[in-house]
C-alpha cells in the first residue's frame, strides 16, 4: 500500500470513530422547497419597458410553443418557472453561450474595452496572473478614459491574489470592495467566514451583462475541445466551463442584484453613473435572472431546479463541477428516473477538490441503481455548471450542486426558456458526452475498497465542502 492510500485509511478510521461526536455538533438542515406549486394562469412577461398586457404575453408565448412538438411540456416548465422564483421573468433578451475561458475572455474583454459609462464586475477569483493582468490592464484603460469602474472581489476567493494587484487599481479610481474580508476587524457587515460571494457577473454600460462559472484565471488559458487562446502551462489540463453573454431587459435585473450586493456589504457609495439605462429590445430569449444568498429560506436556485426536474418528462441533462447532492435532490433524480425520464448526468473524471470529488462518487451505486445514468468527462477539468430540461428548460451559473453553494454561497444563474437556445445547450451537451466515459452499475461495483473507503470518508464531510 502506498504512503497516500495509508493516510487515507487513517483518516477514515478516525473520522468513522468520531462520527458520533459529529453528530453531535447539529444536524444537516434538510432543503425542502415547496414544490407543489399550483399552475400558474395567465403567466406575465416583462419587456424592455416593464410588463407586457396579457395579450401581448400570450402572443409571445403562443409563438414559443409552436418550436416546441410537445406545447404541454413548455407550459407545464413555464408555468413551475412563474410560481417558484420571485423576480420577473423577461423577454426581448440575446442570449450568447460561450464555452471555454478562452472565448468568453475575448467576448468579455471586448465588452470592457466597448465601454462608455461604467463597469460593474463581481468575481470571486480574481487571479495576478496573464489573464488577471490583461483584465487589469483594460480597467485601467477604461478608467484613464473617464469610465466608472466597480469591483467586488470575494475575501477568500483572492487570497493569494497581492494586495498590490487591487491597490493599483484603487489608485487609478476603480472602487474596489472585498467581500465578507477574512479578518473580522476588517467586515462592514455582518461577518462569517463561512459564507463566501461566488458569483460571476460583469456588466457593461448596464446593457450587456456576463455570468456563469468561469472565474479570472490563467487556469482558462486554453480551451477543452481545441487549442487554446494562449498555451496553458506545460502539463496542466484544461478547464471546461461555461458561461452566458446577455443583452435586453434581463440586464436590468442583474445590475439591480450587483447594487444590492454592493449596498449589503456596506461599500463605499458608488460613483454617478447610469447604471440603469432604459432597456432595448435586443432579441427574442425569455430569461429570469435568479440570486441566491445564505440566510434564505430555500435557496431560489435550488428550488426552481427541483421544480423543473420533477416536471421533466422526457430528459434531464446535467453537467456539474461539484456534485454532492441533498436528499432531496436524489430523490428529484430518482424520481425522474422511475416515471421514464432519460436522466444524464455529466460529472468530473478528475477535480481540483479531492473531497468533493469523491464525496460526489459515494452516490453513485444509489442513482444508477435508480436508472440514472452518469458520465466522467475525460481529460479535463469539468468547473461548468449547467442544466437542461426537455429541451426547453436551461439554466447556466455558478451554482455547484453541493451544500456549500445551496447553504453557505451567495450564487448567480440565468434560466432560459425556450427550444431554440435548448437546442445550443443541448449540442454543447452531446459533445461533452461524446468525450466522456459512461459508468455502469456493474463496472461501478467493482470499484477498489480504496475509492470507497475515500467515498465514505468524503462523505461525513459533505455539508462543509
């Protein structure tokens, strides 16, 4: 046995023997949305210049449906959408999806260096490296050119980043906020290490707005189907993520949850800026931005993805980073898979968080006993975060599938409904499965003592990973 493996199994046996003092220490909450929500009549959309009459919303959605073979099915994910997230859902949207850092970085880098009023960008990484650099360097552009600038940075997502990095940007007029500051004496607001700001969000001149899971980081350096933007350091694999470019209403509702973030940490005031300019129509998507924070009853981004998997009828399309669900959560998946479903769920191969990665694989045997059916991306490493449902139901964020993101994380997703960008979401789907690697109940049964001593051990520490 090698020197890893022992250690390994001496952690086990001492986390096994203190399970019980564990326990003690206060049950996992259980997360239980309303899902029986009753349908919705008469759904409302909101356009560029606020709600749209009932005619006007039934119309749109009338022309919606007709993409759909199965009207039933969109209007059953239309109407669990309208019931179970506040916020309103909105239409006159574009909706870009952007795979890999390197094109999302070139897309984003466009849109600062496009600016004419302010930048409001919110990151929990934020690396002092070429990419890091190259983002820096456009700020300060902006900024010598009279743009406002505003940057919320995650204490401990930029802990290893120099404080010099920030101060040059401080120095030139960005309004720089560290978010819940790893020293107490530092907080604003109400501090609590545990709670982190994982969003990713930029927003440009209040009229195109980026989000999802790719933080700023030379880690990104490369894409995961091709060749990259620039090469990655020698060795290291590439990072696969994915993440959205939007214009149209729904930016509004974005930079509304970057001024309450900004205002909830206790920033500085903020410089003039139109930060709310009236909203263009700028295409024909129907999207909700949903935030979640701690301290909610239910995270909103949980709810409506338990929502809209206990409403699938056909397909479940899931790739995640991080998978290391709730009870509730298996069972949604369970559920589905029992009724008929096609249930997929793309997951990492290899990870940058070990615990998590096999806390994760603990429940496998369970859900491909139940029918669902799982594939390890190879040769990457798996960071996106994304969901479709039969095709209609998309969702695209930095919300991982753990508690950490449902319990401790204040997280950002976009929904979009609609079979058009369904069927991006599931072309990107199809090539991520064609590289990956199904695991069978069979093969998984026969998995070394090892791995399972790592699962089990992984496990009693899923609630703080």
């Amino acid at each position: 046995m090698q020197l890893h493996e022992c250690v390994w199994m001496g952690l086990a046996l001492l986390t096994l023997t203190g399970a019980g003092a564990l326990a003690g220490c206060g049950a996992v909450p259980t997360l239980v949305p309303e899902l029986a929500q009753s349908p919705v009549e008469g759904v409302s959309l909101h356009g560029a210049q606020g709600p749209l009459t009932a005619n006007r919303s039934a119309a749109m959605l009338d022309r919606m449906e007709d993409s759909v073979s199965d009207t039933g099915i969109f209007d059953e994910h239309l109407a669990r959408e309208e019931a179970i997230a506040s916020g309103p859902l909105t239409t006159g949207n574009r909706v870009l999806l952007l795979q890999d850092g390197p094109a999302t970085y070139q897309a984003m880098l466009a849109a600062i260096l496009s600016a004419r009023n302010h930048i409001n960008l919110e990151t929990y990484i934020l690396d002092d490296d070429d990419v890091g650099q190259r983002f820096a360097q456009a700020l300060l552009e902006k900024r010598r050119q009279g743009v406002v600038v505003n940057l919320i940075r995650d204490s401990v997502g930029t802990l290893g980043t120099p404080a010099a990095f920030f101060e040059q940007l401080v120095a030139s007029g960005v309004r720089v906020l560290e978010f819940n500051p790893v020293n107490p004496l530092d907080a604003r607001a109400d501090w609590s290490l545990n709670q982190r700001d994982h969003r990713k969000l930029l927003i440009v001149d209040g009229r195109t707005a980026f989000l999802g899971g790719i933080n700023i980081s030379s880690v990104y350096s490369g894409g995961s189907f091709s060749k990259g933007w620039k090469p990655r350091p020698r060795g290291t694999p590439a990072w696969r993520d994915t993440d959205l470019q939007l214009q149209g209403p729904v930016v509004a509702q974005l930079q509304q949850m970057f001024l309450a973030s900004w205002q909830a940490q206790q920033g500085e005031p903020l410089q003039p800026a139109d930060y709310l300019p009236r909203s263009e129509v700028a295409g024909q998507e129907v999207v909700r931005a949903i935030a979640s924070a701690p301290g909610e009853a239910v995270s909103q981004i949980y709810a409506t993805l338990l929502s809209a998997i206990a409403s699938a009828r056909r397909s479940v399309r899931i790739t995640q980073a991080y998978f290391v669900p709730d009870p509730m959560l298996l069972q949604a998946l369970e559920a589905a898979a029992a009724r008929g479903v096609d249930v997929r769920l793309i997951l990492p191969a290899r990870s940058d968080s070990e615990l998590v990665f096999h806390a994760g694989r603990s429940h496998y045997q369970r859900l491909l006993d139940s029918g669902v059916k799982i594939h390890e991306r190879r040769g990457v490493i798996l960071h996106a975060k994304t969901a479709l449902i039969d095709g209609v139901w998309s969702t695209v964020g930095s919300t991982n599938l753990d508690w950490r993101s449902f319990v401790h994380n204040h997280e950002l997703n976009a929904v979009v409904l609609g079979a058009a960008f369904g069927r991006q979401m599931q072309a990107m789907f199809a090539a991520d499965l064609a590289a990956s690697d199904e695991i069978t109940p069979a093969q998984w049964r026969q998995r070394p003592v090892l791995l399972r001593v790592k699962e089990a051990f992984a496990r009693l520490w899923a609630y703080w990973l």
